[in-house]
C-alpha cells in the first residue's frame, strides 16, 4: 500500500483568534476509508476544503494522488472527488438531470456519461425516483444523489464532508452500506468527515481523532478503543464481605473498583473474564444479582485524549452553526 493522501504540517488561520486547523500532518493509504472524527469546530471541514482546494492554507503542505493541492489545483480537481457539507444539489431538476449537469461539468463525454449515470443511479438506488424533481426527494435521496454526483468522474479519492449528517439511523446505515461497496468494487479512496461515533467506529479503517485543529490521535478504531483501557464488567453482588481484594487478585483483572454499591472491574478479554470473575464471587459465598460487560468505545477515546467526552464538546463548541451557514450562503 502507498499514501495517497500525504499532509505535512497544514495550517489554516482565518483571523488572529481562529486557528481552525493547527500544524496537522498524516497520511491516508490507497484504499482506505479514513475518518476524521472531531466535534463542532474542530477544524475538519477546514481540512477537507484546503485538501480540495477550495481554500489555501496558511501554512504546510499535502499532497493527494502526488499532486500538490497549492500548484497543482486544476490536476488535483480531477482526480477527487467532493461531497460537501452542505447540500449541492439543484431542487428544479430531477435526479438524472443533475447527474448530467455534473458530467458537463467534468467534461465526461456524453455516450460514456449515460453509461455512468445509470451505473450509479443503480448503485444508490435512485433509478425509481431518477426522473422526480430533486425538491421531492427525502434528506437521505438527496444525499445518495450527492455521493452519486462526487463519484462521476471515476476519482481516485472521494471527500465525504459529514455524510450523513441530520439523517435518521437507518439512512445512515444504508449510506455506509454503500461507501462499504464502492469501496469492495472499485479502486478508490475515501476521505470522511463526522462527528458520528459509531460512524467513525463501523465504517472507517482508520480514524483521526481531531479537536481544536489538532490531530490528538489516529489510529483503527479498534486500537483506538483499546488504547483507553479494557472491557468493564460491572457486577451487582449480595454479600456482607467487601470483594475488592478477591477480585483484585483473580488472575487477568486489571484493577477492580466498588462503586455505587457495584463492582467495576476492568479486564483486557471481558467475554474470557467473566466467568472466572463469577466464581471467584461464588467462593465467596456471595450472590451475583446482576451482571453486565461493557466494551471500550470510541467516545471513551475521545474522552482520554481530549480531556472531555463528545457529547460536552459539542455543547460548549465555540462554533455557531447559524453564524456559519449565514457565512457560507455569503461565499456563494
Ligand atoms: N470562512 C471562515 N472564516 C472564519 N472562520 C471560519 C471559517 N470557516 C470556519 N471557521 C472557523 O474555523 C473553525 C473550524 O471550523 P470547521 O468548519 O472546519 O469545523 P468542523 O470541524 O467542520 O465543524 P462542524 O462539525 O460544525 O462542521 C471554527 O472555529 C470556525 O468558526
Ligand atoms: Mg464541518
């Protein structure tokens, strides 16, 4: 494998108080779908426009397919792919006409272009609803017919800025479903934005955990989770005896703790745990009433690395999402 994304030091400074994107460096390999995952106002869509070049950088580099994103702007337009944050799309047209105007726009020939439209109408679904007005379409239509646009020129690598933002679960479970297909059927590289946990968890290969400009940590999803600490199994237990100790010295246990009148015990394999935990309980003479294994999450993660769980971040997010949609009708 070999990156296709290359940043190095990216930097992007709006005004002498917004540092959006501050020094970040990584790289995404061929292939990959690879996540920025970060709450309101962290700097991903920042990151997302300097690497399509919608906006320069301040400071740094990067480079996407080897083409420089500041020299190279016209090359690099041709061999991404964008679906932006917000929605594109024109209302007046149907889904077929828009999928036309944006082959136009990217000179795909005609005869090829009706292959490809029908290709990915299929791939997202929208054959049935291909010739309706886009104005009829639903939330989760509209954003299939965005993907399908971002994917026309066959790009090596797509930007997904929030995929599935406001929609319900299962539209989001189905716009995974088809990145996860794209992804198996051809040679191509996804670049995501979300601030979705289990977005960031389910769907991406690797993830950049991204707060106040700063990447604060990128690993899998998995490593990513592991790194915070084991699986908690949390026992509720009738005994006069305090167990603490017992548990402390089963074999495996991490550290075991009571708390609230439970037990929380941290394990590295909590589903190989569990029963020896039990017994030791049971020795003890004492009565399990209710008993519970929580894997790490990513949430955790984030709480580890930025010192403040997703949830709290995005409350007390310095960004103004009214502020920021009246600026960006502005730039049009
Ligand atoms: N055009 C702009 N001018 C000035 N400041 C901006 C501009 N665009 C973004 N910012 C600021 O830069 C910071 C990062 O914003 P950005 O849109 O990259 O965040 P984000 O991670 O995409 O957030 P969200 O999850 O809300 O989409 C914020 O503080 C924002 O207010
Ligand atoms: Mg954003």
């Amino acid at each position: 494998m070999s990156a296709i994304v290359e940043v190095e030091n990216l930097t992007k400074r709006f005004s002498e108080d917004v540092l959006a994107v501050d020094d970040i460096s990584f790289s995404v390999e061929e292939g990959e779908i690879f996540g920025f995952l970060g709450p309101n106002g962290a700097g991903k869509s920042t990151t997302i426009n300097m690497l399509t070049t919608l906006l320069k950088p301040t400071g740094g580099k990067a480079l996407v397919a080897g083409l420089d994103i500041d020299k190279q702007q016209d090359e690099v337009r041709h061999v991404i792919g964008l679906v932006p944050q917000d929605l594109t799309v024109d209302d007046e047209l149907s889904g077929r006409e828009n999928m036309y105007l944006q082959a136009d726009l990217y000179n795909v020939p005609r005869g090829e272009a009706k292959t490809r439209i029908e290709d990915l109408l299929k791939l997202v679904n929208l054959e049935d609803a291909a010739d309706r007005r886009v104005k009829t379409y639903s939330g989760g239509m509209r954003k299939r017919l965005e993907l399908a646009e971002g994917l026309i020129h066959r790009p090596q690598v797509l930007f997904l800025d929030e995929p599935t933002l406001g929609l319900d679960i299962q539209t989001r479970t189905a716009i995974w479903e088809y990145i996860r297909d794209l992804k198996k059927n051809n040679v191509i590289t996804v670049f995501l934005t979300t601030h979705y946990l289990e977005e960031a968890d389910g769907l991406c290969d690797r993830v950049a955990i991204i707060d106040h400009g700063k990447i604060v940590a990128l690993d899998t999803p998995e490593n990513l989770k592991h790194s915070v600490g084991g699986d908690v199994i949390s026992l509720e237990v009738t005994s006069e005896k305090d167990l603490t100790e017992d548990l402390k010295r089963v074999p495996g246990v991490m550290d075991a703790r009571k708390e609230d009148g439970q037990y929380r015990i941290k394990a590295a394999n909590g589903e190989e745990l569990t029963p020896v935990v039990l017994k030791a309980v049971w020795d003890q003479g004492a009565v399990v009433t209710s008993v519970n294994l929580a894997h790490p999450t990513l949430d955790q993660a984030f709480l580890e690395y930025t010192g403040r769980s997703m949830r709290d971040a995005e409350q007390t997010g310095n960004y103004d999402k009214v502020a920021a949609s009246r600026r960006a009708r502005r730039m049009h």
